[in-house]
C-alpha cells in the first residue's frame, strides 16, 4: 500500500455502504468480509478517486463508532457538483454542518453522514467556463441562499449590471448579493445554451430557462450572461433576463 486510506467504522456497514454509493456516488470494490457472528469485519469503497473502508464496531477490540457532536478527524472529497451532492445528503438523512462558501475559487459544505462521520465536500469554481459557471449558478440558486451568494461572491466582477424583469436595474454588487438570499428555485431547466466568444477574454452565453419555485407560477425567461476574464478567471458583468 502507497496511500493513506481511511479505515472508518459505522454503526451498520451495509447500510453505510448503500448510502455512500448513492449519496456520494461511491463504488463498492469487491465483497465485504462477514464474521462469523454477522458483523462486517472489511469493506471496500473507490470515492472521490481515493480508497475508503469500512467495518462494523468490534467493542470488545476498541473499535467503536462515533458518537456525540465533536470530530478528531473529517474527511475531504472532491465532487462534481457540491448543489447536486449536498441535495442528496440532506434527502437521505445526512446534514450540513456548516453553510456553502467559496475560499480561494473553491465551493466547499461540511456535511454530517447519517453514520456520524464528517465530511468537507468541495468543487473548483475558479477555472470553469463561463457555460459551466452559467449552470452552476442555477443549480446554487436552486440549493438555497447561502450557497447562492457565496457562489455569485466569488463570480461577480467588481462592478457586475444586472437587467431584471420589471425595469428593475442593479449595479451595486452588495445589493445584487443580498438579493441572491431569497427563497430557492424548487426546480430549474436550461435550453438551448450558446456560448459567443468575444475574443480571448470574452463570452456571451445566452439560454432559455424555466423555474419553478414551490407555490409560484412558472417563471420562463431569455437569458444574456456577459463575462471577461479577470486574473485568469471568469467573472459576472452584465447579466440580463427577459420574461417570455
């Protein structure tokens, strides 16, 4: 062995490898050990491209699992969609333990697993393209409002313009942050997606969408996102929605 690999125990290792797999896309390599009495002694899981096992407690040998509120050792992943992971979490009786924020051009949550271990769960925001951000932004907007300012924090540019239905203009970066706290889209379909290249250091994405927001009509609008590469990085200019 050449790696580190967490060796983590869980009250029921059967159902801990189910959630994980389903939860945080983990893969089950190989078949778990049974003891002779029932318990799981070893399992095996690829997450995160990295090795994680796992094993039922063995009290009378000092293994135990955890218990309480308070954690020597939390686990980091890297995941393809913190929104996407963090919804699956929470649907399947893991929680957050700390809000969505974005240090560094990272998006990051700590999430508690139903099992008690605490996990950071992280994805790179700095580096994406201006259709992924334009995608990501939905899916923030969709999670809740926490996630959505700290993601638009670190996309707006310093002077953003937003262009919003009823004649409403912002072009304070403080209030367009502010306004990102509000109730979360419940559901959100991108169409037709372009990307307008303006140079080396330019992009004008432009789309349909259609959000649902529990108790709400339908909102359906055209969507122009202007964006400029600012210290190697994409950033939020101008942003506009027409009601269709």
């Amino acid at each position: 062995m050449t790696a580190v690999v967490p060796y983590l125990v869980v009250p029921d290792t059967r159902a801990a490898v189910a959630w994980y797999r389903d939860a945080l896309h983990a893969e089950e390599v190989g078949e778990p050990w049974v003891m002779d009495d029932g318990r799981v002694g070893h399992a095996e899981l690829r997450v995160g491209g990295g090795t994680l096992y796992l094993a039922d407690p063995f009290p009378e040998m000092g293994v135990v699992a955890p218990w309480g509120s308070e954690w020597p050792v939390s686990l980091v992943v890297e995941v393809d969609d913190v929104e996407a992971t963090l919804a699956r979490v929470e649907a399947s009786g893991g929680r957050r333990d700390r809000d969505p924020d974005v240090v560094d051009g990272v998006l990051s949550v700590w999430v508690v697993d139903p099992f008690g271990h605490r996990w950071h769960l992280t994805a790179a925001v700095v580096g994406a393209d201006p259709r992924t951000l334009e995608e990501q932004g939905w899916r923030a907007l969709s999670t809740d409002g926490a996630t959505a300012t700290a993601f638009y924090d670190e996309v707006l540019a310093d002077a953003p313009l937003f262009l919003l239905p009823g004649g409403l203009r912002l072009d304070d970066r403080a209030r367009i942050l502010g306004s990102m706290g509000g109730p979360p889209w419940s559901a959100h379909e991108l169409s037709d997606v372009r990307v307008l290249p303006l140079g080396d250091d330019g992009a004008v994405v432009t789309y349909g969408v259609v959000a649902r927001r529990d108790g709400s009509d339908e909102y359906s609008a055209l969507v122009t996102s202007t964006y400029a590469r600012v210290d190697g990085a994409w950033r939020l200019v101008v942003h506009q929605q027409t009601p269709r």
